[in-house]
C-alpha cells in the first residue's frame, strides 16, 4: 500500500477521533450543567445526552439513579425533621403543663399554714409528678426500641396468658373510667414464638389507648387462630385520623398528657416479631387488631 495511502487512512482517524473526542467533551460539558442546575434547584427532570455514546449514556443513566435515591433521602430528611421539630413542641407542651402545675402549688403551699389545703395541694403535686414520670418512661421505652439492632430474643409465648395478665393488670384503670371490657378468650391453646416481655408490652399501650380514648366500651377477642382484637367505640376519631393513630408523637388529643408513642411502640414491636397491628373505623368503633 502506497506511503500517503496509509498517511490519508491515519489522518483520517486522527479527525475522526478528535472530532468524536470533541463531542464527547460537549456532552460531558453539557452533562455537568445539568448536573449542577439540578442539585442547586432539586428539579425532576432527568439529566439527558444527545450524543450517541454508549458509555456516556449509561453514566447519565447511573447519575439519575443515584439522584432519584439522593432526593428521596432528602425529602425523608426533611419530613423527619419537620417531624422531630412538631414532637419537641408536643413533648415541651405535655412536659411543661403539669411542671407548671407543681410549681403553682408549690408556691401555694409556702403561703398557707392550713394542714388540709397543704396536703391537697401535696396530692395534686404527686398526681402531676407522675404524669410526668409516665411521659419520660414512654419517650424512654420508644427510643431503647428505635436504636436496639439486636436480634429479637424469641421463646415459646402463651398467648392466652399474656392476654390474660395484661387484662387483669390494667382493670383498675379500666374501672376507674367505667368500663367493663368484654373478654372472648379462645379455650384452645395459643402459642407464638415471639419475646414475651414485647408482646406483653404491645397489649399494655393497646389497652392505654383504651382507657385513654374509649366512650366507655372494650371487646377482647383471641381466636383460635391467634388474632387479637381491641374494639372500643371511639366517636371523636375519624377515619382519617385512624390512618395516622401509629404516626410517630401522634395523638387524637394533645390535651391528654400523652406523647402519641403508645401505638407506635407497639407497632414496631409486633413488626420486630414478624407480626403486624392494624386498625380500621367502622361505625363510631375503633378496631385494633394483632396478628402475631
């Protein structure tokens, strides 16, 4: 082959690659642009290539990936910060109203030398100092819960029992807001491995949330299936409200001294065991049910 032959073939290449490589650098160009205007203004739109380059494509590809990932981090970032803010404002609020209870009385208590109003005042004081108690132990309890990555320990659990037991420890306080619950208790042996310790635990809050939040009714059910539900008519719910009764700090009632973790933790429980707890609204009544 003749010398400028292979001199034409070369230079040829030469403009072929240096224009190829030219383009290239454009999208690149161009791509970092995009890049750019995206993270500074969080836009939907995807970033995009013109040229025809495999490679290019897919590291466009990759890079829209990876930001679709990064921009749900952020809006969980954001909607857990919003989140966050609204719990310190309810945890200040229900922490700071019987603190300002017990300062009132306290100071009430320094004006008067009459042994009957002291010793009220004294019962009220106790009354708000375990309210607070109460709030701090259930903030204590949720976040062990939350940052515990430990392995669940599991063991054979007799549900009837433990339904039992926790019946039988909240019936004073069902009591002392009038309310009979009507027990249904399956005769056939209930076992579930689970830690029971947390199952325990779930059946407490579901009852708090009764004494709490019932319109003086309660119906217990453990089937032979292992299903347990807690029905209560709860007229001043909604069905929206239902949807967002496990919400993190969420309560029906910021009035209530309550810190809305009760389902919540009792929620996180039962998934922790392979369970689930589930509620629905059907005419006036609150239906909770776990499934363990």
């Amino acid at each position: 082959m003749p010398e400028w032959v292979i001199l034409i073939v070369f230079a040829a290449a030469a403009v072929f690659f240096a224009v190829r490589c030219r383009l290239i650098q454009n999208d690149l160009h161009d791509l970092t642009n995009q890049l750019k205007e995206k993270l500074s203004s969080d836009t939907n739109i995807s970033l995009r290539t013109a040229g025809r380059d495999k490679q290019l494509r897919q590291i466009a590809g990759e890079l829209n990936t990876q930001l679709d990932l990064l921009r749900q981090q952020q809006i969980q970032y954001q909607h857990g910060n919003t989140e966050l803010k609204n719990a310190v404002t309810n945890i200040s609020h229900d922490l700071r109203t019987p603190l300002t209870a017990v300062c009132g009385y306290l100071y009430m208590i320094g004006k008067t030398d009459d042994l009957s109003q002291i010793r009220e005042y004294l019962e009220v004081i106790e009354e708000r100092t375990e309210t607070m108690k109460q709030l701090t132990e259930e903030l204590f309890r949720y976040s062990v819960i939350v940052s515990d990555e430990n392995t669940v320990q599991t063991e054979d659990v007799l549900i009837n029992k433990a339904l039992e037991d926790s019946i039988m420890a909240h019936y004073g306080a069902l009591s002392a807001k009038g309310i009979v619950p009507e027990v249904e208790i399956t005769a056939q042996t209930v076992i579930r491995r689970g830690n029971n310790a947390d199952i325990m635990r779930i059946f407490a809050n579901l009852l708090n949330n009764a004494v709490k939040y019932s319109n003086g009714d309660l119906a217990i059910t453990l089937s032979d299936s292992g299903t347990v539900t807690f029905s209560n008519t709860a007229k001043e719910l909604s069905a929206v409200e239902v949807e967002q009764l496990f919400d993190r700090f969420y309560t029906v009632d910021a009035a209530r001294n309550a810190t809305g973790l009760g389902l919540s933790i009792a929620r996180t429980l039962a998934e922790r065991m392979g369970g689930t707890v589930t509620a629905e609204y059907c005419e006036d009544r609150l239906i909770i049910t776990v499934q363990l």
